[in-house]
C-alpha cells in the first residue's frame, strides 16, 4: 500500500495588522486564493487578525489544508484559529517559527512588521549557512519590500555578505508571480 504524498507546503510570514495599502489585503487574500488552486497546504502563524486572518480565509475558502502555529502568549492577541486542518499552540516565539519552517516546502514573505523582519532574517541566515535550500519569496506588493532589498544589497556592497546571499530571495510583484515561481521550482 503506497502512503498518499502531502501536498507541498507554503509557509507564510505576514502582518496581524492590514497595514494602510488596500492593495497589501487583496494580495493576501489572492495568495491564499492561488495557494488552494495549486493544491498546496498553507502554513502560517495561526492568527484570525490581519494579513495572516486573510490569507488563512482565502485558503480556506478555495479548500487548502491550513496549518496554523500560534505561540501561548499571542493566542488572545492575534485570535488563534482553531477552525484550521491543523493547529499548534508552541510555549515560544522560537518554537513557532522552527514547527512553520520544518512543516513547508518554500518560504513567502508578505508585508508586515517586526515579527516577518524576524521570520525573513531567520530562514535567510539559515539558507546562507546551508541548512536548507528552501525557496524565499518576498512577495513586493506595490514595493513595500523595497527597502528590505536595498538593504540586502547594501550588506552585500559592503562586504558582510556574498553577493549569493541575494540569489537566495525571489521578489514577486504579485500573487500570480508568486505562484508562477513555486510552480517552476517545483516542475
């Protein structure tokens, strides 16, 4: 008997806020809209509020698998989902992000704060040390990730980092890009 294969899994790091750009909602909401059409399961950090709210909804609603983690202390602040195929409460912000990166196949950040700067840094920093080669998408809706590469960039120009290290990000303009560069990696 052949075990049937999971579906390849996209982790989401994102804003629990909307930000001021409608545009940032719609793009989460056509990412998870086009994570579902693909056949693959969502892996986010569980909130029902923001970004992350969007993106689970619309994955949801096109009938993904969603993967939710939520750490103890953010459950009532970001209002854990718990309507998910799969739900995780973790006692750490770290164990969050270790249980979201070991359960996904590619990594795509949309706009948010802090906590995806943190996320992004992270899975960067381990895929420049080679403990994975898991693809990194920013997705760059109306340039909001701009910075962020500048930045990249200016780490590069001035010599704390290969120039390699920007190889290893992908920046997507929109949802449909996004999905087209998962699509291709995974062909």
């Amino acid at each position: 008997m052949t075990a049937t294969p999971l579906p390849r899994s996209v982790c989401v790091y994102c804003g629990s806020r909307m930000g001021t750009d409608p545009a940032y909602r719609e793009a989460a909401h056509a990412a998870g809209r086009l994570i579902a059409q693909n056949g693959w399961r969502l892996v986010y950090g569980a909130g029902d509020v923001g970004l992350m709210g969007e993106v689970a909804r619309a994955a949801q609603a096109g009938g993904a698998e969603v993967f939710g983690v939520i750490p103890v202390h953010l459950f009532d602040r970001e209002v854990g989902k718990q309507d998910l195929t799969s739900f995780v409460i973790t006692e750490t912000m770290h164990e969050r992000k270790k249980v979201m990166y070991m359960n996904s196949d590619a990594i795509v950040v949309l706009p948010g704060g802090a906590g995806s700067l943190d996320e992004f840094f992270e899975v960067l920093t381990w895929r420049q040390l080679g403990l994975h080669d898991k693809p990194i998408v920013l997705l760059n809706t109306n340039g909001y990730w701009d910075p962020l590469l500048a930045l990249n960039a200016h780490v590069v120009d001035h010599g704390f980092a290969d120039a390699s290290m920007l190889d290893f990000i992908t920046p997507c303009a929109t949802p449909e890009e996004m999905a087209t560069t998962l699509q291709q990696r995974w062909a």
